[in-house]
C-alpha cells in the first residue's frame, strides 16, 4: 500500500511536465488503490467477468444491470434524459470518446463498482450526473462532470454526490467544472443517524469553475488531498458535525476555500488557499483514524499534476 501511494505522488511530479493532452492506456480490471475504498477488501468492480462494449442507451441500460460481475465500456456518445441505475460487482468505463449527453448514473443499495472516464453533461435536475446512495465500495475516477452556467442554480442538480451512508467512497482525478453546486456529501441536515456512517476521500479532483460544494459535507469523515480549486466561490464546506482532514489543496480565486457550518470540523495542513481564509472549525481527525495510509504529492506540484491528469485522460 505504501508503495502505490509513493508512486502516485511521482506520477504527479511527472505530470506536472507532461502534455495535458497525454492519454493513458488502462487496464479494464484494475481495482481501486487510493483511499477509502482500499479497505473493506478492496474495490474491485467486474474483474473476472464478462466484457460488453456499448453504444446506445439500451445497451448501457441492460448491460449495468444486475450483480453479476462484469465490465461495460462504453463507446461514443451517447444521449437522452434519464438516469441510469449501475448494479453491484460492475466496472463501467470509457473509450476516450466516451459522453453521456443528458444521462446520468445512480449507484443505489449496491457495492463494488467502479466508474472511470466517462465525459457526462447535462442532466437536468432532479438527476445527478453520478449520485452514489446506501452503496458501499465505489470508486469514481477520471470523470469529466459538467453543465453550464447559461440556466438558474436549480435547472441542474449535483455532479458528484455521495449520500444516504455511504462508506468505501474514494473520488480522485475527476474534472467538475462549470456548474452550480459541485459535489454533495450527506443528505440533508435531518439525516444523520444514517449519514454519521459516511467516509469519502477525495483525491487529485480539479474542482473548476464552480459556485459552491467543492464539497459540501455532512455529517460523516472525509480526507480530502490534492486537489486544485479554481475559481470556486464557495469550496470545502464541512457542516453538521462533519469531520474532514483537508491536506495539501490548492486553491485560486477562491472567496471561502475551506469552512464549517453548524459544528463541522476540519484539520487542515499543507494547503495553498491562494490568499483566502480557513474558517472552519478545528477537528481531531488524524491520518491514522483513515485506514489508510498514503502518501501526499507536495503543493508546490498540486496545479500542474491535477490540470494533467484529471478528467477523461484515459483509454480502455
């Protein structure tokens, strides 16, 4: 475990000199290696089973269902305006060409899924780009989530939310940009004896053009590090009780880059937070209440590592 997070600070270093146009092959059965969903066994997805490459909405619709194992990558673009339920024991990927116009993924009551570089945009409210609900065991990583400014803050609902007592979650080297409100952890304010059970890790996420939840969090425990923040009104909310350890961010143009709410809580070390103030609560969350361990890429290399890698930079 030591070593894999050594190597993902170098790749880091080594993208911070990389051609943000670089695209890297990957392996379709390749199991999460960064955070909270490194415990609990492990998150492997479809590994070991079945590969399907889709095309059109029903063929995606059919092919993510169910919790047989199984891989489904899709190809080209792909519209509509619904949202897609994804079944447990699943590893849903992209091509580098990979879109989802209008359609968005739900992960509900499952576990063990794993979704990787897909480009999705514009799903209209009350659908989440990718929403993660009373799932266990999920990662979610090189996406490229969006929408556009051109509507009220209504009109599109989250990108990346993380609800209903999740646990296992690791978010890492996603894009989320140019939308209203970013990525939700937590229901609501009334749902804490559900939401206290919650561990998300967000990791070499570009949080880009926002106006706020870069996250916003409830309730549960979070490491959020390495991450880049540009021009996000409001960034790290911690709220209700929350716990967060916040290390090694990066922000720019950011008016609130890291505070609390109704008793949430951080501990913050390392981070740039461009000029700004951290206002938020001091927590007692440490590295060794993770389960984890990991190693942090150095701040100085945060913007250029993250603007490199994150978003649909992969290919299967």
């Amino acid at each position: 475990m030591k070593f894999i997070y050594s190597a993902i600070a170098l790749l880091f270093a080594q993208c911070a000199i990389a051609a943000p146009s670089l695209r890297k092959r990957a392996d379709a059965a390749e199991a999460c290696s960064v955070g909270f969903c490194t415990l609990n066994g492990g998150t492997t997805g479809g590994a070991g089973g079945s590969t399907t490459t889709v095309t059109t909405l029903a063929e995606l619709t059919a092919a993510v269902s169910g919790s047989d194992a199984k891989i489904v990558i899709i190809d080209g673009e792909i519209t509509g305006n619904e949202v897609i339920k994804v079944g447990s024991n699943t590893s849903l990927l992209g091509t580098s060409s990979a879109s989802l116009v209008g359609v968005g993924l739900r992960v509900i009551n499952e576990k063990n899924v794993i979704i990787r570089n897909i480009k999705i945009s514009k799903v209209v409210a009350p659908g989440d780009n990718v929403a993660v609900q009373a799932s266990n065991q999920v990662w979610v990583d090189h996406m490229d989530l969006s929408s556009d400014k051109d509507h009220g803050k209504d009109f599109y609902d989250g990108l990346l939310d993380i609800t209903h007592g999740c646990t296992g979650i690791t978010l890492s080297n996603n894009h989320l940009h140019d939308h209203f409100k970013g990525s939700l952890v937590g229901h609501s304010d009334n749902n804490g004896d559900e939401d206290t059970a919650i561990r998300v890790s967000y990791f070499g996420n570009w949080f880009d053009s926002l106006n706020s939840r870069g996250p916003s969090f409830r309730f549960g425990q979070g490491h959020i590090f390495n991450n880049y923040y540009t021009s996000v009104s409001d960034g790290i909310n911690i709220r209700d009780e929350g716990q967060v350890l916040v290390e090694n961010n990066v922000w720019v143009d950011a008016k609130k880059p890291l505070y609390s709410t109704d008793g949430g809580l951080a501990v913050a070390n390392g981070n740039d937070f461009g000029g700004a103030e951290n206002t938020a609560g001091a927590g007692t969350i440490s590295a060794s209440d993770l389960g984890y361990e990991y190693t942090l890429a150095e701040t100085s290399t945060v913007a250029a590592g993250v603007q490199a890698s994150a978003g649909q930079t992969l290919d299967f």
